[in-house]
C-alpha cells in the first residue's frame, strides 16, 4: 500500500488524504501532524498488508521494495563439478523465469561432506545416485530425485591403437583391455576414483566385471587375491590421474596419451577438439561384459519452503521437457533409457568415434555403500600404481607467523592417517620427498613407505623459516629426483607450495631442466600470501598441470591437489 501525492488534496476545510479505499481529512488537526500521522501509518500497513502488484519485486525501483522482504526467488543448488556442462541450460531457462539461480560446484565425495556438515542448499544435483545414499537423512531430507540423462562411463582409444589392438569391429571384453596393459600394448588416463564419479564409476565398473560379474559385490571379493592381481594389473596401465573431468579432457588435449577412461559425453568433446585440430580421434570402446552408467540425478532437498519447491520443480520438468533433454542431446548426454535410439544427432552421437546408440549397453551392478566405501579404501591402499610425489615448501622469511602454522597443519594432515578420511592417503608402495627451500633448497626428507612419514613430519615441523623465495631452483630440483624413476611402476608429480614472489633463481632454469628430462613431470601449485600467480600459471602450462588457491584454506588446497596425483 502506497501514499503519494495524487491522494492528497488540499480543500476548502483541511486537508484530505485518500488512503485505500478511505477518506481522511484533519478536522482541525494541523495539516502537517496529519500527513506525518498518515504516512506513518501507511508505511505500517505496507509492511502487514500488499497488493498483487507490490509483491512484483522485479517491476518496482524505489529503493525500498526489498525492505524486510525475503527473496522468495532465490534458490541454491549445488552439483558435482562433472555437471558444469551444462550449466548455462539451468541459467537460462531459471533467469528467464527471474529466478535468482547460485550453483556451487564440488567433488563427488565433497558433496557428501558438505550436506552432511551442514552445508545449506536447496537442491542438489549428482552426477550418479548412488551417491546419495552416502547423505545422512537425519540431516538432509532428498525427495523427489529424478535422473535428468544418462552417461555411460567407457574407453576412448585413438583410433589406431584401436585398430592395431583389434578392437574395431569386434566384441570387446575389460579382460581383453587389461591384456593389452599387461602387454604393455596400452596405457591411458583417467580421473581420480577417490575425489571424482567417472573415476569411481570406473572403477566400481572394472572391479565389477574382472570380478566375473558376481550377483553383488562384496568385501570378500575386495579380499581376493585374484581380484587384486587384476586390478593391480589393469591400474599399471595408468599413465596420469586428474582430480576433476575438465581437467582430465585439457590433459588429454595437451598431451601425448593414447586413451582415457571418461564418459561417452567427454569423449564426444574431446572428440570434436580433435577433429578441428586435425588430430586423430578418439574410439570409443564398450565392455560388453558391463559399463558403468551414471543417471544425473536432481534431488530436492526438503527444508519445508514452498516457494523453494516450487522453483524445484520448475527446473526439473524443465530438464525433463522436450526442449530440456533436447539440449541435454546436444552436451552429448543420452536422454533415453534401455539404451537403443536410431534417431540421434549423428554430428554428436558420431558412428565414425565408434558411438553407436543402436546397441543395448550391459550395465554394472553398483554394490551397497558400505562396500563402495571399502572398494575406495581398497583402491587407495591396495589396488592403484603407487606413485613418486616430491613436495617443495617455501620456508622463506614470509612464512614466518600464521604461514608456517597453516602448511605444518597441512602436511600434518597429508602425510598422515588422518587424510584416510578423505580417501587420500598415501600407501606403504609410495615414494615421498619433501624439499624445504628458502635462498637455497634447505634438505632433502624422503622415505620409501608412504605410511612410515613421521621422521618428514619431524623434520617438517621444526625447521625455521628465513629468506628469499627460490622457487625454480626448487622445482628444478624435483625434476632431478624424479626423472630416471620407473613409470611403469611409478606415477610421478611435483607439488610445488609458495607464498610469495620467486625472487632468487631464473625461470630459464626450470626450463631448462624440463627440456632436457623431456618427459612429462607435472608440477601442480599451491598458492599462498603474497604468491605470484603469473609465475605458477607459466609453470603449470610448461608441465601440463595446474595452479590451486590456497589462500583462504591450505589444507583444502592440499587436499584438492592430491586428486590429481
């Protein structure tokens, strides 16, 4: 309910004030204490009583619209970071009906955490429901989840690897692709199982089918010998992990591998890349025996708001609609179920890549939760290739203070049982060197048991920071120790921790050491304080690897980082 000037009159007698449907004049009242009283209690009214056309929020600009008013039309979201793809369709289709859209994008397992912390959001949007029996429902209530597309999780095999391993044309078993790793025929990539879904559908998916698809999986079958030494075997093959499935397809793209284990919606994209940079392109490979297949589903997530529902269940139907699964089609996701559809974009679902949407796909049985929990444990302790990680920290005089509390925290945290807890923690067949730098690197800590770190943890927790920032000698250094390991049997990186400017040594220098090794050794980066993220970037697009923030949470950036090696 509004007063403005139209609704007061000034007549012989007083003055009149229209207010509603009401007639008020001030009857001998001064005129001033009248209009002070009406506005007054006009602007009470406003604030208990509205008409239709003040709830239009959008329509109104007098400054005053949203006072002691709820935004009605926001709504939180938050989705595993696989579904960034399709992203704007939400956007779209949410701005158009002025609704007030916040995606917050996670790791699978961080999802989880989130909710289960906590964490409030209002729907939530997995990339596979098995996911969603790992919330805990004292704290978050899931309704009405429905798959939104269809993802199948498989090989992708440059063509003429493909064809040299004879796997065109031909009915292709996961035995067949771990016989040619163990013919060092073939080597791939693929996302981290214990921080990503296509990893761990992946993986959940093999372990599936070189256990002989049993009826369920069980923790006895983690336990068996064979069922290791498949494993084992199949994971030699593992060239490079990535913590996240854009990164997994920039990887690919920038460097020299000859397959990746993604879903089919990937390998179209990296597919398209390919071919318009006149490369070779992928072929894409579908274990008969079983593939893993994830649902997207979106679930709504009760916190007893109507207005939040309905929103909900706007962007639901809408992904569910015609023009929804239309566009989904068009990211390369399948829309229909039982997995035969002739009537598909060829330009996307292209027979040429080996995508053919003409044949039924045998899916895995996904085992309960807590089996999925031990088969993650099991991947990170029993099953992976065991890796070579060097750690150089900046123990310069800018750590001094809060700097160095936070990284000891950090790596007290890595480098001990405690990162079980996120699946990350390193096994008794990995290898660990830190270098601490400062003007110079200070020492070399190393240890050949991944679980025997306390005399690092020693080391680390009592040396004094002091100095310049040599971060290319560092780094440098790295390379050293890691170029005549073994990668066959050894994945390697570096994690390179900073908190200022490199401002002792030459960049030419690392370079220099990196062309001459000429083998890819990535150098992930964290950065800290005042760190340069120039300098970071330039070294994570010479090693093919990447930079991570760590300057409002180091031990999260820690944490992230080791999904990537």
């Amino acid at each position: 309910m509004k007063v403005n000037l139209a609704n007061i009159k000034v007549k012989q007698g007083g003055v009149f004030v229209r207010l509603g449907k009401k007639m008020y004049s001030s009857n001998g009242f001064s005129v001033i204490a009248l209009i002070i009283c009406i506005v007054v209690i006009a602007m009470i009214a406003s604030a208990l009583v509205s008409s239709p056309e003040d709830n239009d929020w959008d329509n109104q600009n007098d400054g005053y619209s949203n006072i002691g008013k709820l935004n009605t039309r926001e709504f939180n979201l938050l989705s595993s970071e696989e579904n960034k793809d399709i992203e704007k369709i939400i956007l779209n289709y949410a701005n158009a009906q002025g609704y007030d859209v916040n995606i917050d994008y996670a790791g699978t397992l961080d999802i989880m955490n989130k909710i289960n912390k906590g964490e409030k959001y209002d729907a939530v949007l997995t990339s596979n429901s098995i996911w969603s029996y790992m919330i805990d429902s004292k704290v978050a209530s899931l309704k009405d989840s429905k798959s939104t597309s269809i993802t199948p999780v498989i090989f992708g095999i440059k063509r003429s690897k493909a064809e040299e391993l004879g796997f065109i044309g031909k009915t292709v078993y996961t035995k067949d692709i771990m016989n040619a790793i163990s013919d060092g025929k073939l080597k791939f990539t693929m996302s981290n199982p214990t921080t990503t879904n296509s990893g761990a559908s992946a993986y959940l998916g093999i372990l599936y089918t070189l256990a002989g698809n049993p009826e369920v999986l069980t923790d006895e079958i983690l336990e068996s010998a064979e069922v290791k030494n498949n494993l084992k075997t199949f994971f030699s093959g593992l060239e490079r992990t990535a913590g996240s499935e854009d990164f997994l397809e920039q990887t690919f793209l920038n460097g020299d591998y000859e397959a990746v284990v993604s879903y089919e919606s990937s390998i179209i994209k990296i597919n398209k890349e390919l071919e318009a940079q006149g490369k070779e392109t992928l072929y894409a490979i579908y274990p008969v025996d079983g593939v893993s297949i994830c649902d997207n589903p979106l679930s709504y997530i009760d916190n007893k708001n109507d207005s939040k529902k309905k929103i909900f269940s706007d962007i639901q139907s809408y992904l569910l609609s015609d023009e929804g699964q239309a566009l989904l089609q068009r990211e390369g996701r399948r829309t229909w179920f039982g997995g035969i559809n002739e009537h598909v974009d060829k330009s996307i679902f292209n027979p040429d890549w080996g995508i053919d949407t003409t044949k039924y796909i045998s899916p895995v049985k996904y085992p309960s939760t807590a089996v999925i929990k031990n088969a993650l444990i099991a991947y990170q302790e029993r099953f992976r290739k065991p890796i070579h990680v060097v750690f150089c920290l900046d123990y310069s005089g800018s750590m001094i203070g809060e700097g160095i509390t936070e990284l000891r925290d950090a790596m007290n945290y890595i480098l001990t049982e405690k990162a079980a807890a996120d699946y990350i923690q390193f096994s008794n067949e990995d290898k660990i060197d830190v270098l601490p730098f400062a003007n110079t690197v200070k020492a070399t800590w190393s240890t050949t048991d991944g679980t025997n770190t306390s005399n690092i943890l020693r080391e680390i927790n009592s040396l004094s920071p002091y100095g310049g920032t040599a971060l290319y000698d560092a780094a440098a250094k790295g390379i050293n120790i890691l170029k005549n390991e073994n990668t066959d049997l050894y994945n390697v990186s570096i994690i390179l921790m900073t908190d200022g400017l490199g401002n002792v040594g030459k960049k030419s220098t690392l370079e220099d050491t990196y062309k001459v090794v000429n083998r890819e050794i990535p150098i992930y980066s964290i950065m800290f304080g005042e760190a340069d993220s120039k300098q970071l970037e330039e070294i994570a697009t010479l090693t093919n690897a990447k930079v991570f923030d760590g300057k409002k949470d180091l031990v999260a950036a820690f944490k992230e980082v080791r999904g990537y090696n």
